[in-house]
C-alpha cells in the first residue's frame, strides 16, 4: 500500500496560512501598515484602488532592506522581530510572526520596492501567486513601498465573498484609524480612487483623535490618567452627554497595537453606568502599558485579541482610573426624568406660592379642599379638578361596556357581545398593551411592536418608489459622524431621501437635515441617525435582508413609540386598523410576536 500522507507544496500552505491571516483587504492593510510602523517610518502613504481589491500600496520612509532582506521577507517564519522563543515574551514590535508578506503574496501579485538607508540603488521583487517573477536593481525612494495587486486573483471563491466597496473601505478605514490613532507622531495619508480621505501630520494623542474624528471632539473628551506599579493607563474619555447610540468610538491600545477585550470594556461601561444615557454606549480612547511579560499577544493570528497575566489588576485600576476621571470633572450621575405621564407633575403656575411639604397641618386638615377663597370652602364640597390624570390609563373603556346584570336574558348578552364599531371595548394596559376583542375572542398587542410592523411596511413601499415626501424643519439641523458613519450615511442617503429625510452633505463628516418622515419631527436627528445606523450595522450579518429591507427595519425599530406611551382611544383604533391593513400582522421586523389571541374556549378554561 503507497503512503497516503504527503507534504504539502509551499505554495498551498501559504494560501491556508493565508485565510487565517488575510480576509479580506482591510487584513492586508493591517499587516502593511504594521510593518511600516515597526521599519520606524515617520511618513506613510496608503493608496487604495476599488476598496482593495485591484490595489492597495503602502510607501514608508523607513529603514528600508538590503537585497537578500527583499528576497526572504516572502518566506515563511522569516522575520527580523523574534530571534528565540524567550523573545516571544517581550515583544514591543507588531508585525513579529513573520507570515503576513508570505501569506499576502501567496493570494495576490505583489510588487515591492525598497532601498537601504544611505545606499544608491534599491530592489524591486515581483512575486504572483508565491512564485517570484523578477528580481532586478531599481531607482526607489529610501524606505519601501509594497503594492498589493489583484487580492485573491488565484482563490475567485474567496473574492466572490467579499462585500461591495462600501463595506469593505469602512473596514480598511478601521485599520488605518487604528494605527493612526496609536502612532500620533507619524505624518499618515490615505487615498481612495484618488480621493483623499485621511491627511494626518505629526501630533499628539488628543490632537489626533480629533484630525480623525472631527473637531467636535474637542470639547468632549476628558483626560484619563492612572499610573501603578503594574501598569500605566493613559488616553480619554468622552464626556457621558455625548455618549452615542452606535458602537465604534471604542479604542484600547495595548503597547502600541490595537486590541479588543470585552472584559475591559465592561469596566469602562460600569464605572460609566451612572451617567451614561439609556441605550449608549461610551466613547473612549485608552493607552495600556504594561511589562510584555504580563502579557501574551500570540493567541490570535490577527493579534487583536491578548491575554494578561492578572485581568483582575487591570480591571480594577481601568475602571478606577475612568472613576476617578469622573470625580475630577464633577460628571455626577443625573436624575432620570423619563417618567410615565401618569405619574407626571405639571409645572408650578407663575405666581402660585410655594408650600412645605413638611409643615404641620391641624388635624381636621383635608388636603382636598378647596383654597379658603373659594365658595366650595364654605359648602364643604372637594375640587376634582385634576383627578381624571390618575385614570388615563383606563378612560378608554367606553361607559357601555360596564358589566352587565347576571340576571340578564340571552338575547342582550348576545347583543352585547355584537362587535360593532360603536361598541368596540378596547383598552390599554399600563402604555405598552391594547386590548381589544375580536369575534372569536380577546386579543393583547404590542404596542410598540405593532408600530414597528407599520413604519416598516410604509418605509419599505417608499423606499421602493421614487416619491421624497418629507416634513420640512423649521430649523435644519446639523448632524455629525465619525468617518466611517460618513461612509455609510452617503451611500444610504439615496434611500433616506425616499424615506423622508431630506439630507445633505456640508463636510467631509457633517451633514444638514431639512426635512424629516412625518412624525419624527422636533426630535433630535442626531440620535436618530445614530439609532439607524446602529441597528442597521447589527442587521448586515443577516443574509435574508437587502439594503431596502434593512434600513426600512433600523428605521421602523428606531422611530416607533417607545413603551409607557399612553394613546387615546382614537390612537389606539388607528394603530390596529392599519396593522390589520398590513401584509403581515402577527409578526414584527425583528421576528418576534405581536398579538395573542386568547379564544372564549381559552378564556372559559381560566375559570375552571
């Protein structure tokens, strides 16, 4: 019998090696930009073409290779960071297991050019597909510039997965941000179709985060600082008022590279839980140095997920370093006023005098009569002015439809039980359920879902046709987004118009509304957007919705009424005649239910 197990080419290795380390054309950038930052570059050049996929060419003034350093950087496992495993635990630079280059030019047709500081001549390497195709001298700058070509071209089945450009130049956008973010002082560019979209000179960290994301953010961030024996913690935090809807300003550094940890960031959030608004999340910049040995960075091939030694130490001084931020800057928790209209106590009246609640009453004191000027005083009669606020939760119940006599024959309780319009029993429930009857018996609503199921249905038929109608604002508003949220708002915009917003672009990240949907008005569009773009970033992992149906979902989810909304009984008939008028009434966008029908059968079985 032959052997069966052979040893793979190096060619097919590199590609497997390949779809851990490089996804997509952001994960080239990453490990481009990486090794860029490592050959001590104080200028770098990012040129992308088609989102990535027909270029992306990074040009840095660093160090630069010789000739054979041009050659071996392609190999396997070839890299200048680690010379033993000892190294692995103090590791200060990024690009260090040495298979990003092999694994990029396995899957693209790769060109480098690079020149030794203080030499005359460079190298030029052509490699496609990990076969070297030209090795010659060249005229270059000092420094190297790698243009990734064509990514994918030999592995169609993973370029077919790819998302449209959109998508994928907010990803790319993600990796330059962040790297630019931890590398202040290095002077960063990014272009895109020869579009500039990043030009950073050298600055420090605050100025940075705002070059990046606007100028906004410079009155919204407070310094953080915390400095142990263990570790030191630098960076900001973004004042609790500005807190957004979306996720995205959420930034940790670990010795100079980008990581995530949900364990640190539940420690922001729960040193912030006081003050932050409902449904935001934090805004934060935060800078984490710590001995490498307290750290390993080599449990993921991207290397954006670590482990320290003592995730307790670093939780317990993250969280009070972000406190006592909070305490310097007076940012106390606020009151939450957000209550139920029933419970809602109406302003005081010009004029009308304060009164103690404290101050001793004679006993014979009725809280409910009338003020002595009043004629009632003398009658002894008690003003009801006011009273009907405490039964806003039931004074949709119609008066005929108090109970009957038990004596009654059966004709008037077949008659009672007739559902005409005019004797429909309908009621809400605490502002969040109707409850209505229908011939075989009583049904409960959602309220808010149920709204949801109509905005969508109406936002989708809009969005399918080529009407803009919108309610115009009397005072535009001005709304603001990071870069990425930019990207996203312009390529939606054509859909937001047929949905109702008239909006314009004033700036590179600033926009203008005008207009708004019917019933969105005198809202603030800023959190409205942000709530839209949320949802709607949640919803692209689901396979079984276009763009349309998306965004018709983020925005129905995003502007139905909230619970605890008390409705009138004409509210209350309106918002069921038009779910009933929809094409699906049980079911709201998000897949869960609407109504419950409970049947006279159902009922009577209650009362056995």
């Amino acid at each position: 019998m032959s052997d069966i197990i052979h040893r793979l080419p190096e060619s097919v290795a590199n590609q497997i090696a390949a779809g851990e380390v490089i996804q997509r054309p952001a994960s080239a950038l990453k490990e481009l930009l990486e090794n860029a930052v490592d050959a001590g570059a104080s200028d770098i050049r990012v040129i992308i073409k088609d989102a990535g996929k027909t270029l992306i060419q990074v040009t840095d003034n660093g160090c630069g290779m010789t000739e054979s350093d041009a050659m071996n950087c392609f190999e396997r496992h070839a890299t200048s960071k680690i010379r033993e495993s000892r190294d692995l635990f103090a590791i200060r630079t990024l690009g260090f297991r040495g298979e990003a280059l092999a694994s990029i030019a396995a899957i693209a047709q790769v060109e480098l050019k690079t020149r030794l500081t203080g030499e005359e001549m460079g190298t030029c390497v052509n490699i496609e597909g990990s076969k070297i195709i030209r090795q010659a001298p060249c005229q270059c700058s000092e420094g190297t510039s790698i243009a990734v070509k064509n990514l994918f071209f030999n592995v169609p089945a993973r370029r077919n997965f790819l998302k449209s450009n959109t998508a994928e130049i907010r990803h790319l956008m993600d990796e330059f941000q962040r790297v630019a973010l931890v590398n202040p002082q290095i002077a960063m560019h990014l272009f895109h179709n020869n579009k500039p979209l990043f030009q950073l000179s050298p600055a420090n960290r605050k100025e940075r985060i705002i070059a990046i994301l606007g100028s906004q953010y410079k009155e919204r961030l407070l310094p953080v600082e915390q400095v142990t024996q263990e570790v030191s913690i630098q960076g900001y935090i973004g004042k609790p008022e500005f807190a957004k809807k979306t996720r995205g300003d959420q930034f940790f550094f670990t010795n100079g590279r980008f990581i995530r940890h949900p364990y640190l960031h539940h420690a922001v959030e729960s040193a912030m839980s006081d003050v932050l608004p409902r449904d935001t999340f934090p805004t934060y910049f935060l800078y984490i140095d710590i001995d490498p040995s307290m750290i390993d960075v080599n449990i993921h091939p991207t290397k954006t997920e670590v482990n320290f030694q003592d995730n307790q130490l670093i939780y317990a001084v993250l969280r009070s370093a972000v406190k006592q931020t909070l305490g310097k800057f007076s940012i106390t928790p606020t009151l939450d006023f957000e209550v139920e209209q029933s419970f809602d106590i109406g302003k005081t009246r010009e004029g009308q005098p304060i009164v103690n609640p404290f101050e001793r009453k004679p006993s014979d004191y009725n809280p409910f009569s009338t003020p002595s000027h009043s004629s009632a005083s003398h009658t002894g009669r008690t003003d009801s002015r006011g009273w009907e606020k405490i039964y806003e939760g039931i004074r949709s119940f119609p008066e005929d439809t108090a109970p009957k006599e038990l004596s009654g024959s059966q004709e008037e309780e077949e008659e009672a039980n007739t559902d005409s319009e005019s004797q429909r029993f309908i009621a809400q429930f605490r502002g969040r359920y109707i409850v209505t009857h229908v011939k075989s018996g009583l049904v409960l609503i959602n309220q808010q879902k149920a709204h949801q199921r109509v905005l969508y249905e109406k936002f989708l038929k809009r969005l399918e046709g080529n009407s803009e109608a919108s309610q115009q604002e009397l005072f535009p508003q001005n709304v603001s987004f990071n870069s990425n949220d930019s990207e996203l708002i312009q390529e939606l915009t054509p859909y937001l118009r047929k949905a109702g917003f008239n909006i314009n672009q004033l700036g590179r990240n600033t926009f203008i509304i005008n207009g708004t949907p019917s019933g969105s008005e005198k809202q603030d569009m800023q959190s409205i957007l942000e709530g839209i773009l949320e949802t709607y970033k949640n919803n692209m992992n689901d396979p079984g919705l276009d763009q349309r149906m998306n965004l018709a979902r983020a925005m129905a989810m995003r502007l139905s009424m909230k619970p605890g909304k008390f409705l009138e009984k004409q509210e209350m008939e309106n918002l069921i005649n038009e779910l009933f008028s929809c094409n699906v009434t049980g079911i709201a966008p998000d897949g869960e239910k609407i109504l419950v029908l409970l049947s006279m059968s159902d009922l009577e079985k209650m009362f056995k």
